[in-house]
C-alpha cells in the first residue's frame, strides 16, 4: 500500500514539476494542445503522417500553435502566410537551427546542415565560395551534369528492357555528380570505393532521418578537420538522396499517369529531337517538362516539415514572445499542399504550374527547397540536375510499368523527415 502511494506522489511530483516548467519559462508562447508529463504531446500525433496532426492542429489552434516532444517546447508554423513571415520577413531570428537528438550525438553540431551561428555562418560562406570555384553555377557544371546523363543512359541501357528496381542507378547518378564537383572525378558503378561510399552515405542518411528532443551544442570552432569532413558528408548527404529520391518518385508518378509521359515526349522530340543531348537553355522553350517537374517536387513533398528550425533571439512574433533558441517546426506540406494556390492539392496534376496559355507559372508557394536563410544550399545544382536527369531518359527511353497503372500505389513512404517512394519496378525500353 505504501509504495502505491508513493508511485502516486511520484507521479503528481513529475506532473506538477512538469506543468510548471512548461508555464514558468521566459515568453509567451503560442497556445498547443495540453502536453503530458514527460512525454509531452508525442502521443497525440500521427508519427507516420505528422503532416496531416499538424494540419488537424492548426484547425483548432490556428497557424502557429505550441507542441511539446519530451520537455521542450517546439513553436510550429502552418501555412504560407506564417512560414513566410518567419523565414522570409524575419528570416535572421529565424534562422537557427533546431537540434536533433542523433544529429548531436554523432555530428556535435559540425558541418552546414545542423551547425548555429558563427560557424554556420562561416561553413555556410566558405562553402558557397568553394563549389563556386569549383563550378558550381557555371557552364563545366552543366557539362558534369550532362556527362553523367549519359552515363545514367549507358547504365540503364544494359537492363535490356527488362523490370528493375531503379532505386542503385539513380543514387549513383547525382553522388558522381558530387564526386566530380569535390574531387573531380567521377567514377564507374562498379567501382568498389563508390560502393563502399554510396553504402555510407545512404546509411548515414538513414540514422540522422531520426528526428526530435535536444542536447547543448558545441563550441564555436569552425575551420577544424570535424567541420570540413561533415561539411563534406553534408553535400553528399544533401546532393544525393534528395535527388535520387525525387527522380525515383518522378519515374513512379510518370508511369502513374502516361498521358503526362506522352506529352513531355511530345515536346522533348519538338524542342530537342532524338539524337542531341538536353541542356539547360532548352528548358526555356519546354514549359510542360518544367512544370512537370516542379509538380513532382511539389507533389513528392520531399522533407514535409523541414528540417527545425530555432529562433537566434526573442522574437515578438503575432504577439507572442517565443524564447531564443526555442525550435521551430515548418509545415511545409501545408505551403506546397495550398488548395486556395494548388487547386486539388491531392492531384498530381503539371496544371498547376502553367497559365491558360500554357506558359510556365512561378509560384511563391513553391518551397521544396525550403525557403529563407537555411534554404537549400544544393538548389541551383538539384535544378539542373532533375531537368538533365529527367528529360535525357525521357528522350532513350518508354517507361514501362510491370502493373496496370491504375494499379500502382503512389502513396509516399514517411521515413523518419522525409517521404520515400514505395517499391516499384519498371522497364526502361529504348527507343
């Protein structure tokens, strides 16, 4: 009976304690749904589809609305209006970076993705020079890019039109891209240390999708061996799954809708023709391939909250005071997934981003790269390498789908912060 009556006073303790360090900190925060002791508000969310708690969420508390993972409270911002106004309209207070339990365990907040102030700032800076001197943003980049096309070509050519499992080959296209750019070479699929270091990276990316909770970060050393090697690791990281993911996804939803398929064919034979290699100037003249691929970014919905974010001071914002160093969370599936911009957000549907003329539109909705400060330092290259990638084997090659069409399932696989397409095969046929 007694040590009932303890585990109760422990129990009303850790809830009272717990209550009064969420309502006793400094600032205002947003309201949010009531947290439980310890756990905060984990258990009242979907973890396999966070977007749609977040979504359900914000129609009870509004565009911005607190949420506790553990102890810590996290401020999330739903919405364009309210992801604008903080990453854009304020984006130095807003550009912090939240922290993520493997991340400090295993990088210590080193390298450009997960590092604060001076040294993001400074890796961020030295970073940008480098790849610019190393052609990022210049013509030998696109050359890089359009070699590679090639290659992807040979490599997909030796499956002989049978079914296969696109997944190998298309991480190996934008990881050689990488390569050249760092060490400029580029090596063959077959290639043991290219193995060895695709097997690396791809496990190393799997271990920091794991995201919440919070740890102190380090020092502010920026120019030492740890930061340049998870620099490096970083623009790996970034430059290859996110790529390889979103043209892996682009194939599915390509043979999902073979009509679309059909008239991105049409344009590459009219604009380019059969026998000339893609370049970057013809993506002017190919409207429909370009809003192709921006609805297969929009619709994959690569990273649906970002990666957190966190506040560099006290920051009045919608009159409330959020903290410094409080985290932030960015529904960016609520931006990319607008019905009053996207009409039938659900749809995959290259519309959305074409006039009634059929010109190419630009939407300030379009943040797959995130936006503001943080956004993605690899966007210029993710560009040219998507149109590349995809209009050359849309130029080789039918896709064929080993199922009916109708068949296929689309729905995306939520993979610690990102979405992955479910397995699929399909047969590249020349053409």
């Amino acid at each position: 009976m007694d040590l009932a009556v303890d585990l109760v006073l422990c129990l009303c303790s850790l809830l009272l304690l717990s209550l009064w360090k969420q309502r006793s900190g400094k600032g205002k925060l947003p309201p949010g749904p009531t947290p439980l002791p310890i756990l905060g508000n984990i258990l009242q969310l979907d973890v396999k589809n966070i977007s749609k708690s977040l979504s359900n969420l914000s129609k009870v508390y509004g565009p911005v609305f607190t949420l506790y993972f553990g102890m810590k409270p996290m401020v999330v911002l739903h919405g364009y209006e309210a992801v604008k106004e903080a990453l854009i309209d304020l984006g130095e207070e807003f550009s912090g970076r939240g922290r993520l339990p493997v991340n400090e365990k295993v990088r210590k907040g080193h390298g450009i993705l997960f590092s604060n102030g001076k040294r993001w700032k400074e890796t961020r800076r030295f970073s940008l020079m480098t790849l610019r001197n190393l052609g990022m943003g210049k013509r030998s980049i696109e050359d890089r890019v359009q070699e590679e096309a090639r290659c992807l070509v040979e490599e997909l050519r030796k499956t002989n039109g049978l079914p296969c499992d696109p997944t190998f080959i298309l991480g190996c296209a934008p990881c050689n891209v990488i390569c050249s750019i760092i060490f400029q070479n580029r090596f063959e699929y077959k290639d043991q240390f290219f193995l060895d270091m695709m097997k690396m990276f791809n496990e190393n990316a799997r271990i920091l999708s794991s995201p919440w909770l919070q740890e102190k970060p380090g020092q502010e050393l920026v120019y030492t061996d740890e930061n340049l090697e998870n620099t490096i690791l970083d623009l790996f990281a970034a430059g290859t799954e996110t790529t390889s993911t979103t043209l892996r996804y682009g194939l599915l939803l390509l043979l999902k809708h073979p009509e679309v398929t059909v008239k991105v064919q049409e344009e590459i034979d009219r604009v380019i023709g059969r026998h000339r290699s893609p370049c970057m100037q013809d993506r002017s003249h190919m409207p429909y391939m370009d809003a192709v691929i921006h609805e297969i970014q929009r619709y994959v919905n690569l990273v649906p909250t970002g990666i957190p974010h966190a506040v560099t001071q006290d920051i009045n914002f919608r009159n409330y005071l959020i903290p410094k160093g409080t985290d932030i969370l960015t529904s960016l599936t609520s931006v990319l997934r607008d019905d009053k911009e996207f009409p039938n957000p659900e749809v995959f549907d290259p519309g959305h981003f074409l006039d009634e003329s059929g010109n190419f539109r630009k939407s300030d909705y379009f943040m797959a790269f995130s936006t503001g400060k943080r956004v993605c330092l690899g966007e210029g290259l993710a560009r040219v390498e998507l149109f590349l990638f995809l209009t050359t084997i849309l130029q080789k090659f039918t896709l064929k789908s080993v199922v009916d069409p109708k068949d296929l399932d689309i729905t995306p696989v939520v993979n610690g912060l990102a979405s992955v397409p479910p397995f699929y095969r399909l047969c590249f046929i020349p053409v």
